[in-house]
C-alpha cells in the first residue's frame, strides 16, 4: 500500500503557466529576463564583496545590507530558472519534490528578508531617535546572532507548510497560475480536505510578514514624531534622506504583495494582474535593491567605483 502512495505521489506533475496571451513573444520576454536576472546577481555581489573587503563599510546598516543581498541573489535562484524555462523551453512541468522545493525556499526567503527590513527599520529607528545608544546598542558581534534569528524564524515558519502538502492527494488539474510553485497556488490542486493548510498558512504571514509591515509602520511614525519636534527643517531633511534607501526596499517588497491580498478579496479575478504583481513581488526587489542603494548611498556608491576601477 505505501509503495503505491509513493508511486502516485512521484507521477503527479504540476504544470506552470507563463504569461497569457503573449506566447509569440517569449523569446523577447526570456531575453528581458535574462538581463534582470543577471543585473540582480552582478548587483547584489558586488555590493556584497564591496562590503565584505571595505573595513570602512563594516558597520551595522551596512552589513544589514550584505544581509539584503543575500537573500534577494537567493530568491532570483530559486525563480529564475523556471522562469526562463518556460519562456525559452516552453518546459512547463513540474513533479512534487523539486516544486515543494522551490515553495519552500521562496517563502522562506520572503520570510527572512522582511525580518531584515525589519532589523534594518531598527537600525534607522536607532540611529536617527538615540544615536548616544547606537554603537552600543548594534554591536557589530549582536548582529549576526540577529541575522541568524531572522533565519530561523523563518525556518520554523516555513517548513511546516511542505511538509503539510506531501500528506494530501492530487486529483486535480494541476495547473498552476505562476512560474513557480507556491504554497496558495499549490494547495489548491489538493482534493483532500485543506483546512489545516489554509489557516496555518495564513496565520503565519500574518504573524510574519504582516507583523513586521506593521512595526516598521511604528518605527517609521516614531522617527517622524521625532525629527518635526527636535530637528530643524535642514536637520529634518537630512535625517529622512538616510532612510529613503530603506522606504523604497520596504514599498518593492510589501507593495504587490498588499496589492495581491487586496485584489484576491475585493477585486475581481484578473489572471494577468495576478501573474504580473506575482512577477514584480519576486523579480523587482532583488533588481531595484542594489540600484536604489547605490544611487542614494554615497559612501558605497564611492567604494563601489574605487573598487570598479582598481
């Protein structure tokens, strides 16, 4: 009995969707995606190895940033290559091990990296509202032990939610709405009773994701309340200009993903507005992070261009 359980489980296979409609163009939309692709990795590595070999750079917002890039050059791994598979391949199927696989690993980077814009909010909060407290406060031995709490709070989170789906049965048609595998999409392919599925998936983004949305809404009302009621209007600017590298990491990365929530419950069911925000919730932040960096941090922009140049 098991080893039929284990012979219909391995023949179940998903098949992804690309973008509808827009099939005669594929070969331009995988060449688009190529280049982001490889902006992303280039982007976020150099920032990486910048940060890594600069000692003026070994401080908190800095390494925080290291952090960042990891987990975004993560993330394009994990749906890139099924991304431009299907558009320069047409290769859309996917059996359950490497799909629960490729869930597992982009839920749990999204987990991680909003506890680092979380961690990074922290730094600003900080540095703008107790500066006195700051180095002793984010010592640079605290903040990897931070970063492996964001780790593992993501691992905890996350790894229940596959382990979930191999106890279900596929029956029916097994067309997935994205170019990757993920846990909403997935479970809905289930013809067995997906309660427990449902409410442990949302209640761990709510208690992830949507928790740290809220407190660096809090940390953010904070820092203004502080800045209009000490500060100067030239201080005032000068302070919130340190944390516009930060705001635009926070809105590409919560933006499509508050827009998706919103449009599933309100709007009406548009699967191109699905695919799109789903494509710019996983492409967009690991491309535009290390652009947006680069450009409003002047003291990496400088050692980036040093080092381009050696």
């Amino acid at each position: 009995m098991s080893f039929v359980n284990d012979t219909k489980f391995n023949s179940v296979v998903f098949f992804l969707t690309g973008i509808p409609g827009l099939k005669d163009i594929y070969l331009w939309i995988s060449v688009s995606f190529c280049v982001m692709y490889a902006i992303s990795i280039v982007g976020n590595s150099v920032i990486l190895f910048t940060v890594k070999t600069d000692p003026s750079l070994h401080e908190p917002m800095y390494i925080f940033l290291s952090m960042l890039a990891i987990s975004d050059i993560g993330l394009s791994m994990a749906t890139m290559p099924t991304i431009l598979s299907i558009f320069l391949f047409n290769a859309r199927e996917m059996s359950l091990s490497p799909c629960f696989t490729q869930l597992f690993f982009i839920h749990f980077l999204q987990c991680t990296e909003s506890a680092i814009l979380l961690l990074m909010a922290f730094d600003r909060f900080i540095a703008i509202c107790n500066p006195l407290r700051y180095t002793s406060v984010l010592t640079l031995p605290r903040i990897p032990k931070m970063g492996l709490v964001c780790v593992l709070r993501g691992l905890a989170t996350i790894l229940p939610l596959p382990l979930l789906l191999t106890r279900y049965q596929y029956c029916r048609a097994s067309v997935l709405s994205h170019s990757y595998c993920l846990h909403q999409d997935v479970m809905k392919m289930a013809c067995s009773d997906i309660k427990v599925s449902v409410i442990y998936g949302l209640f761990a983004h709510l208690l992830t994701m949507g928790l740290d949305f809220v407190f660096i809404f809090l940390s953010y009302a904070m820092i203004l309340k502080n800045v209009l009621s000490v500060m100067s209007p030239r201080e005032c600017l000068k302070a919130l200009n340190t944390c516009v590298s930060h705001l635009c990491a926070v809105l590409l990365f919560y933006t499509p993903d508050i827009s998706l929530s919103v449009i599933h419950r309100f709007g009406e069911e548009s699967p191109l507005i699905h695919i799109l925000l789903g494509y710019m919730s996983l492409v967009f932040p690991p491309l535009l992070n290390p652009i947006v960096y680069c450009v409003k941090s002047k003291q990496l922009r400088e050692r980036i261009i040093r080092l381009l140049f050696k």
